[in-house]
C-alpha cells in the first residue's frame, strides 16, 4: 500500500489536471481522511504550486460543516498534498438520473447554502458542478459539502479576472465569455445547471464547450422544457429559467435566495389544490347542509 507520510492511500477518489484525491487512512487518528496530491508533471511549476496550496488554506479558513474541512499539509517527493474530510456518500454526479423531484430539490438546495456560505466568506467558487458537490451519509437529513476550491477566488478579485476557468456546460455566459467582471451570481447559475440535471437527468445546454453557451448570449428560450411526466412543479420551472438567465441581474440574487426558492415553491406547488369537480362536491354539500338546516327549522316551529 503506498503511504504519504503518515497516510495510507487505499482508494482514488478521482483525478483532474492537476492533481488526484484519494481514500486514505490515517493510523495514527484511526479515521479515513481524503487526501490531495498535486501531479507529477506540475510539482516543478511554482505557480500551480502556490495556487494549490492556496486552495488549502482557503479550505482550511472557511470553517463551516458545509464545507470540506482542510486538517494538514504536507510534501513527499517534492509534491505537496494536503489532508481533508473524508465525506461518505459520494457525489451529487451520482444522483443524477436518479432522483424524484422532492430529492433533487432537496439536495440542489443544500447545494444553494453550501455555496452561500462561500460567498459570505468572500469566494466565489468558479466551478461549481455535481462532482464537486460531496453527500455526507452520516448526516440526518444527508447535507452537501462543498469541495475542490481550485478555481476559486476572492470575490473582491472576480471583476479583474482574465482567465477563464471551469467546466462549460455549468458555467455563466459572463464567466465563460469574459464581458466584464462576474460575481457569486455566476456560482447562482451554475447551481441552477445542477437543479436542472438532478430534476431531468440531463443538462439543460449539452455538454459541450463554450460554443453551447452561443445560444444564451441573447435568449434563454432555447432552454430545454421539463417533461410535465416528471412532476416538477410550475413554479420551479420558472425558477430554473431566472436562474439560467443571461442576465445576472435576472437571476435570484444570491444562493440562499435561490435555495429558499426551490423549497419554498416546490412546497407551494405539493399543495393540495381543490380540483374542479372537487369544489362543486364542496359547493353542493354546502348548499346540501342549508337546505337540511331551513327544513329541521321550519319542523320544529
């Protein structure tokens, strides 16, 4: 078994550009942690080095149980690594296609707080996606963390930024065409991308590069319907298409705004509701009541 300083690596969680995650044991804790490892080919390169290590910090500073935990730090190898949270259940990627609708809002939801506690932190996320959104198991209801800050940045710095960085198919027309600076409202569409895929089992643009966001550019009415068999409610559908909106401006202004209102109108919409025929039943036992009610009195004078 390979061992990092004192960790003992067992599984690979998953692995990107510049670095793997992996399952590891700590002997000396007796617990599992996650352990991140920056790649080879990039060890040797100061400034991947520096942002790597920022991430850890900026982990390690936010102090939230919505948010994966940072505990140490350390070099093996001339490669950095750092230790966190090991979070049992996987991912939000795993749920996609598999979620009635109660769930999927539930879950994007607590995806909408994660991120806004983010945001109240003064970081903007940049890459918020399903893979990077862990499910805690052990937790009663199942909380969602927040993970994998490499892209992220001071949201004092976001208007300055130059470079575009994320995953296409979740990230905002501003933020993947660089036309002015861009806010934690961009983190607010990529959640709505979420909501969307946890609700239909698919992403509402494709999955393609920053050619899929053309379309957005002008008009959101290429936004893809949600099939009425699914049973997501009306007021949520609109929701989706606010925060999928080209304009930043049209979106809920704030993750918790956005979270509230997947709750609150999926709550409104499982309402029950007298139907047609049920409100003439009411009617007409209403009036079935008065009738009974004159003829007892005019029988008892």
């Amino acid at each position: 078994m390979q061992k990092l300083g004192r960790y003992l690596l067992e599984d690979r969680l998953g692995a990107g550009s510049f670095a793997t995650v992996w399952k590891a044991y700590d002997p000396e804790l007796d617990t599992d942690v996650a352990v991140k490892v920056l790649a080879d080919n990039w060890a040797s390169n100061a400034d991947v080095r520096q942002r790597f290590l920022a991430e850890a910090r900026l982990l390690r500073r936010i102090s939230s149980p919505r948010v994966v935990r940072v505990h140490d730090v350390g070099v093996q190898d001339d490669r950095p690594y750092f230790v966190m949270d090991y979070v049992r259940g996987g991912t939000l990627a795993e749920k996609i296609g598999h979620c009635r609708p109660a769930e999927a809002l539930q879950l994007a939801a607590e995806a909408g707080y994660a991120v806004q506690v983010l945001h109240e932190a003064g970081v903007i996320h940049r890459d918020i996606k399903p893979s990077n959104l862990l499910l805690h198991a052990d937790r009663t209801p199942i909380a969602v963390l927040v993970a994998d800050l490499g892209s992220a940045k001071q949201l004092a710095d976001a208007s300055g930024l130059t470079v575009t960085t994320g995953t296409p198919a979740y990230m905002a027309p501003e933020q993947a065409f660089q036309t002015g600076g861009f806010d934690g409202r961009a983190d607010v569409y990529a959640l709505g991308v979420v909501a969307f895929e946890l609700l239909t089992g698919h992403k509402p643009f494709g999955t393609g590069g920053r050619a899929v966001l053309v379309p957005q550019r002008t008009s959101t009415s290429s936004l893809p319907t949600i099939p009425r068999e699914l049973g997501v409610p009306d007021g949520i559908a609109t929701l989706l298409r606010a925060a999928l909106s080209v304009e930043p401006e049209e979106r809920p202004q704030t993750a918790q705004a956005f979270a509230d209102a997947l709750l609150s109108r999926g709550e409104d919409d499982r309402a029950p509701r007298p139907s047609g025929p049920t409100r003439l039943v009411v009617w007409l036992a209403a009036v079935a009541v008065f009738l009974m009610t004159t003829v007892l009195t005019w029988l008892l004078r």
